[in-house]
C-alpha cells in the first residue's frame, strides 16, 4: 500500500484507531520510526482510561510533546507553516486555525496528508466569505467562526455546500444586522437542513425567547447532543421553554451562561427529563436563587453531571451553602465558581463531597486570604487535578505558600495565579517551588501591577519548569523587561507557543534581545499590552528579527496604525494582528479564564472525540 491508501482507509474510519496504528507499523518499516512512534503515542493518550498524572501517561505525554517539538515543521508541511495554530490528534493534524482566506487556501494542501476534520475561523470579514466548496474541504465536520461578523443575513456564511457534512457548527459574535432573532434562527435552520448537526453553538448572537421555540421544534434539536446559547437573552422564561422541549432530551452538554437567568417558579424544572443525559452545564453570570441551587443537584441531573460552572457577582458565602446542600453529585469532576467576598465564601464547600473527586477547579471574584482554599485543596488527591486557576489575587503570603505546598497542584496541566507580587517572600516562594513535572499552561498576573525587585523577575525565567511550558501568559508589571532580557539566556524554550507578556516595557532593546536570540523556534502567538511610546519600536524589531521562525499572529494593545497591520500582513500574512488582546489585570480576562476549562469542552479537536462516544451509545 501506498502513503495515500493508507490515508483514505483512516477517512474512511475517522474514530477507529485501527488503521492508524496500521499505519504507523508501516512507516517503522519504512525507517520513520518518530513518526510511526508519534501516531502509538497519541493514540494511547486519546484512548486511555488512566487518570491524570498517571507515571504511564505521563511518559506518554513527554514523549508525544517531545517528538512534536522535533518534527512538528516536517510533519505539518508548508502549508501549516502559514496558520497560527494547527492541533495533532491521534496522531495527525486535526483542526487548523487562522483568517478565513489562510484555512480555506491550506485545507486542501494539509487534507492530502492528514484526516482534517475541524476549522476554526479566528478573523474573517462578511464581505469577503466565499463560496464554501465542499469537494475542496474534504473531510470538514467541524467549523467554528470566532469572530465578530455583522452579515446582512445568514446566507452570507453560504453553508449551503456544506450541510450535509458538518457535525458541528460554532458562531460567536456572529449575527444579522437587520434581522431579528426570530429570523436569524430560521435562516440558520434553514442553511443547516437536515445534515449530522450534532454540536450547535450560537453565543453572543442576540439570541431572544422568540428563537427558542423555532429552535426546538426543528429536526436538527432532536439529534443535537450539544447547545451553547450562552450571552443572549434568553432570561429566565427562555430557560424555562428550553428546559420543557422534549426534542433536546438528547442533550449531553448545555451552556447556558450569562443569559439574566434567576429562579424559576417552579424549581422543579431542572428535574426535566431534557436533563436526564447531561453532562456538561454552564450557568455561570447568571443570578439564580437558592431554590434553584439546590434544585441542581436533585434528581438525575445531580447523578450524571460531570462538568458544571455556575456563580454570578450576587454569590455569597448563603447561596455557597445552597450548593453544599444540593447533593452529592458523584460524577462531577470539573468544577468552576464565579463568587465574591472573602476566602471564608468558600468555608460551606471544604466538607462538600464532590471536592475530593475533582480534577479542574477554577475561582474567580473571591479574596483568597483564609484557610479555606488551603482545606479544599487538602481533600485532592495528589496526581488527581489537572487544571487549577485562581484568577483573584492571593492576598496572604501564608496562603500563597499553602497552595504552593499543597500535593493536589503538584501534576496540574494548567495554573493560573493571581496575586500580590510587591512583597519578596511570594515570589520567591514560586522560585523554589518543587517541579510541576505536567505542567504546559501557566499564567501568573501581578495584580497591582508592580514587582519591587529586577533580580526576583529575573530569576523567576530561570525556574526550570518555565521550559516546559506550551503557553505562558505573564503580568509582571515594571519588571517585566527583565523577565524577557532573561528568557533567552537560560536557553532553548522548546515547547513554548503561545506567549502572552503584560506590563510597560523601558526601552525596545528588551524585545529586541528576546526576539532575536533564536530561543524561542516554535512560538505561533505572541500577544503584548505595552505602553504605547515602545509600540512602533516593538513591532518594527518583531518585523525584522530571525528569531521567531515560526511566528505567525502578532497581537497588540494599543492598537497599531493601518499602515504598520498592513506591514505585518506581509511579514506574516493575513490575521488578527488589529485585534488588541485583553489585559491580564482587566476584569473581563479574569471573567474569560474563569470558564477556559469549560470552553476547552467544546474546542473542535476535542468535539471529534465526542462524536465518537455518543454515537457509540
């Protein structure tokens, strides 16, 4: 058999591992040993039933990260080489990611060597959105547009081409300027017809109570195992109706966040048989009632849900205690909390028994300077937790020393840390942490701003588990020059993609050593909020430099002039290079990352997985 039979037997079986592993015999014969050992690797890992921080898994996960950061640029061809993100899955490129015009023009190119199966749509224009040509991409089940689009109606997305093919479909900031929402779903039923629709997302498209009812009397709700209607309007009526339609009893995750929800009359309507099979739900930014909080976790919505985020500004340490009485929820595992007060808010939740099950936990709102996110984080097994983010600051330097000490965050995956970094005990508390052996996302933000001592951000970029990391978003304030005047002298960086830097820079010549020092060959995303004198000297040393080979989305705040955007354009090609990135210190970012795990549910990579799963049952 040739590369290409090879290729068509895994089209023809996406979720079969079978032929892939075929595959990878093949290529051992024919001395591509890292490849054929890439594709065992990720097949393992997708396949596997062992827990985070597992020491087989574990192995398995360096060895995968290791041989992706050798290869990668070989592996994805010339084609990737132009889109800012691409993702591996079981062994070959599954998803890509970038402006409309670069994913439609390299599609075709990557399909001729991998099974693509999922886009994502980071900048497009209305104007400008082609004719989807569905003998063009082949394979296409997954499209997500993440953008803002203003169309004149849903026609312009010109999904017609491809309704017979799409399992999943995802639109965020994406609707008609003269269309009310009644008119806005028609159309996108419509567009869809009667294909495998099995996951829908429409956020942040001024959605209403008068879309629900066309929505669930449609054919595609009654084959629909995911809904996210999160940022509309749909208000406490509008969760009432959809909770009642039979149609969605299919439903295996439901996002409903930031929608004015608050307690329903009848409580009882979350015991709805439309919940029976859920796994996943997103209330979070949603005012509800104790009635409702404890509503949740009766009946069989409380014995099946596995992943569950929920809390608004109005939560205190009362409704807390609501939901330490609702039940005992013996499948959750993903929990994410949005409550404000003090630390002792979350005292209702030390002995509530879901705790000790959790493998991702996120916090936002709260001033974390009691015992009590110590005691919770206690009740974790060591090697259990996979992803912590504690978005408010750590106000105490005991607390801060407790977390860092405590065994459950010892394996995670993600970390995210807020806190005070003006005194020198915190950080160099950091500094002497023990190795996060799994640890590939972290994200540290100095609250106020400021970091008293250079020498401690210096020697911050020395930890060595920094050199691990895939991405890295950092606030350090006054201090932040340092930390990247370091960053390349303590060598190669080799798994880092994604780098997020906040804080005003004292002169371009801290950039300009970072970006030149050839530290960094696999780094995609760059994203900088610097004072606005170094912003032109920044992006000009960026233009220039030969040390970021792989750098593909440059992203500011401020915003840079037309003519520079069209400069980088040409440097790097079309992309979001006008879209300034948030603040680490800002509210809405703390806001964002509170629901990241949650989001990571729905990614398109991870969607292909659960086609597979639900069909099977």
């Amino acid at each position: 058999m040739t590369d290409a039979e090879f290729l068509d037997a895994i089209r023809q079986r996406p979720d079969d591992d079978a032929p892939r592993l075929i595959y990878a015999d093949w290529l051992e014969e024919q001395g591509q040993f890292d490849r054929a050992q890439f594709i065992r690797v990720q097949c393992a890992l997708a396949g596997s039933a062992l827990p985070a921080g597992h020491p087989q898994r574990v192995d398995w996960e360096r060895q995968a990260a290791d041989l992706l950061a050798e290869h990668e640029q070989d592996w994805q061809g010339e084609a990737g080489h132009s889109l800012p993100e691409i993702h591996f899955e079981r062994g070959f490129i599954a998803t890509i990611a970038g402006e409309f015009a670069q994913c439609h023009a390299a599609w075709p190119m990557l399909a001729a060597r991998h099974p693509l199966s999922g886009m994502r749509i980071l900048t497009a224009h209305a104007s400008n959105l082609p004719r989807w040509n569905p003998q063009q991409l082949i394979g296409l089940r997954r499209l997500a547009i993440q953008t803002r689009l203003s169309l004149e109606s849903f026609d312009d997305l010109c999904l017609s081409g491809l309704d017979r093919q799409l399992t999943a479909l995802h639109l965020d900031h994406a609707y008609p300027i003269h269309l009310d929402s009644l008119a806005l779903t028609r159309q996108l039923l419509q567009a869809i017809g009667n294909g495998p629709l099995r996951s829908l997302q429409l956020s942040n498209c001024q959605l209403r109570m008068s879309s629900l009812e066309v929505l669930t009397a449609s054919a595609v709700s009654r084959q629909l195992r995911a809904l996210d209607l999160s940022n509309n309007e749909l208000g406490t009526n509008g969760a009432v109706q959809l909770l009642a339609a039979t149609a969605l009893a299919g439903l295996r995750e439901l996002g409903l966040a930031w929608n004015q929800i608050e307690d329903a009359r009848n409580a009882s309507i979350w015991k709805s048989p439309t919940l029976n099979r859920l796994q996943t739900l997103r209330l979070s930014g949603n005012p509800l009632g104790p009635r409702t909080i404890e509503a949740l976790g009766q009946g069989t919505l409380g014995q099946s849900l596995h992943t569950l985020t929920i809390g608004d500004p109005t939560w205190r340490t009362p409704l807390m205690g609501h939901l330490a009485r609702s039940g005992a929820w013996p499948a959750l595992r993903r929990l994410m909390l949005r409550a404000y007060g003090t630390d002792e808010t979350l005292a209702p939740l030390v002995d509530w028994p879901p705790i000790a099950q959790l493998t991702d936990l996120s916090c936002h709102g709260l001033e974390l300077e009691g015992d009590s996110i110590r005691r919770i984080l206690m009740r974790i097994p060591e090697n259990q937790l996979n992803a912590l983010q504690l978005s408010s600051p750590i106000a105490s330097t005991e607390t801060w020393q407790a977390v860092l000490n405590s065994p459950a965050i010892r394996f995670v995956e993600r970390l995210m840390l807020a806190m005070s970094l003006r005194r020198a005990p915190e950080l160099q508390a950091l500094i002497q942490a023990e190795m996060f052996p799994r640890l590939r996302h972290f994200t540290l933000i100095a609250d106020d701003g400021r970091v008293t001592s250079a020498s401690l951000a210096m020697q911050l970029a020395k930890i060595p588990w920094m050199r691990q990391l895939e991405s890295l978003r950092i606030a350090l304030g006054n201090q932040l020059g340092p930390f990247l005047e370091v960053m390349p002298s303590v060598g190669d960086w080799p798994q880092l993609r994604e780098l997020h830097i906040d804080g005003p820079m004292r002169t371009d010549q801290e950039i300009a050593k970072f970006a030149s020092a050839g530290t960094f060959p696999h780094l995609r995303r760059l994203s900088m909020v610097v004072g606005l004198s170094h912003l032109e000297p920044l992006i000009r040393r960026l233009l220039v430099s030969t040390g970021l080979p792989q750098l593909r989305q440059l992203s500011t705040s401020p915003r840079p002039g037309a003519e520079l955007i069209r400069t980088c354009e040409q440097r790097w090609g079309p992309g979001p290079h006008h879209m300034p990135p948030q603040s680490l210190r800002q509210d809405a970012l703390a806001k964002a990352a509170l629901d990241e795990a949650a989001l990571r549910e729905t990614t398109l990579h991870e969607a292909a997985l659960r086609d597979h799963s639900t069909d099977a049952k």
